[in-house]
C-alpha cells in the first residue's frame, strides 16, 4: 500500500474520470446477469455458451453493459467440457476434423461472435494438432480472435505453438519454461487468479502468478478476468481478481489491464487517479456511473 492512502484525499481533489471494467472471461448462463445493471463492469466477454442464447443476451444487456461473446467451446468429442453439470450441450461443438473446424468457425461468424473459444484439456479427449490449426486459420482468416482454455500438462504450449491469440486463463498447472513463456509474449492472457485462491489450490495460484509475472516481464499483455460464475464468483467487481493482479502490475499498467479504453462508458469518483490494487479497489467502490452518449 501507498503512503497516504487513498480515504484521506484532501478536499478539493478534482473527481478523476476513467472508463468502466471491463472482465474478459465470464459465462452469463451461470449468474444472475441483471446484477450486473448500471454497476461499475461496462463490458462483459462470455467465453462459453449457446450461441443463439447469449446473442439474445447481448442484444438486450442488463443496463449499462456491452456483452460481447464468443459462442461455444470448441473441443474435440468427448473432450472438456463435454458432460459437465453446468454445460448445456448447446454449449459445445465437437470437431473431430479440420473439415468440420472450418464448418464451425463459419458457424462463430455466422452468429456474431469475436472469437473462437477452445478448449485443450488434459485428461479428457483432445483436438488433434491438425484439428487445433485448422480452428486457429480459419478464426483469423475470418477475422476472429482464438482464445483457449489450457488445462494440464502440454496444452498451454500448444496453444500459444498453434498461434492462439488468447489464453482465458494464465496457466495453473504446470510452470512454463521460459523458453515458451518467451514464445507467447505477443498474447494477451486473462488473469482468473481469484477462482484458484480456495482452500487446498494455493499451489495453483502461486504458479499462475509465476507465470504472469514471467509472462508479464517477456512483454505479454495481463487483463483482468474473472471466469464469473464458476463457483460462488461475486457477480459485478472481483475485488480479489483486482488485488491478486496488483501483486504483478500497478499504475497504467494496471488501470489498462482492468479498464476499458478510453471510448467506454465512463466512472467517476472525487480521489486521486488509482495507482495500486487497493487505490482502485477504493476508487471504484466510490465510483458513479457518467451518462454517455450512445455509440
Ligand atoms: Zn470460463
């Protein structure tokens, strides 16, 4: 923590404004997204739904909120999260070919998605590297970004060797060599360090923060995700996702990773621009909501 603190603010700081959150990975299927109404998180990505279903949802957003979607997980049959409790079938597209990859990108265009969500989880079946590169070129060949859930040993490598864009989680379960760490420093990883943080996982957590601090000192871009609505994830600001990432970022840095740009609905609140963790913690606590102008 800073000295001075940010609750001792002399009167007569001018109210600094900054764009909304905006959390990077969330699965509005799995909370009560009306929560989520005129709060302080202006944009939403879901990584994993029904396509036709979560369309709906962003064409009619709880107030105040873009969501913006990727559509289903893309796996190979059988594989993650094939059979899961919380995921409707219509949730998961199996690919079994590269043929039927480039089916199913066009299926993400078609239903306006930005991006294509992956799924490589050790454990379970898993795409064939043919498979996984045909999903990867014909994503950015359509102009989609691919974004991928790495779970286990070998599959963070293989995505970011495939080309993807996006890890949806920084990676848990192993430790990356630097080596590969070095390979991915042109992605963009989403934190989730909060879902790891429950009694019994720590080792998960302190290898994700190994990670992103490597990952973040090679030149990789860490944004704030919550993965909302796995487990009892609070449903608007993560304060915790918020201060395990100020363990690895502060300043711009860190207002970049958690912030919209510049162009999003905008927050106010009467204290200084935030520096830490627990400067922003605070100022969005003491944030409100500017009207803006439609886009
Ligand atoms: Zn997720």
């Amino acid at each position: 923590m800073r000295d001075g603190g940010t609750g001792s603010a002399p009167d007569g700081v001018p109210a600094v404004t900054l764009p909304g959150v905006v959390d990077r990975h969330v699965h509005l299927g799995l909370v009560d997204r009306a929560l989520l109404a005129d709060g302080p998180v202006t944009e939403v990505h879901d990584l994993g739904w029904d396509p036709p279903e979560v369309a709906a949802w962003a064409a009619d957003p709880p107030s105040g909120v873009r969501v913006r979607y990727a559509g289903p997980f893309h796996t190979a049959p059988g594989g993650y999260p094939t059979g899961r409790p919380w995921a409707p079938d219509a949730a998961v597209r199996h690919v079994a070919t590269p043929r039927e990859a480039a089916a199913a990108v066009a299926d993400v265009v078609a239903a306006g998605g930005f991006a294509v969500k992956v799924a490589l989880h050790a454990g379970m079946a898993l795409l064939p590297d043919d498979v996984l590169r045909a999903l990867v070129d014909g994503a950015h060949a359509g102009g989609l970004l691919v974004l991928v859930h790495a779970e286990g040993d070998g599959q963070a490598q293989r995505a970011i060797d495939a080309g993807a864009d996006t890890l949806v989680h920084v990676p848990w379960t192993e430790a990356l060599p630097d080596a590969v760490i070095a390979r991915a420093a042109h992605m963009t990883w989403i934190s989730t360090f909060a879902i790891h943080d429950g009694p019994g996982r720590p080792i998960g957590l302190e290898r994700a923060l190994d990670n992103a601090r490597r990952f973040v000192a090679a030149g990789g871009r860490l944004v704030y995700g919550t993965d909302m609505g796995n487990g009892p994830t609070p449903v608007g600001v993560n304060e915790r996702e918020i201060e395990l990432l100020g363990r690895l970022l502060e300043g711009e840095a860190l207002r970049r990773a958690v912030l919209g740009p510049p162009s999003a609905p905008a927050l106010e609140a009467p204290l200084p621009l935030p520096e830490t963790a627990t400067d922003l913690i605070t100022w969005l606590r003491a944030s409100r909501r500017l009207p803006h102008s439609p886009k």
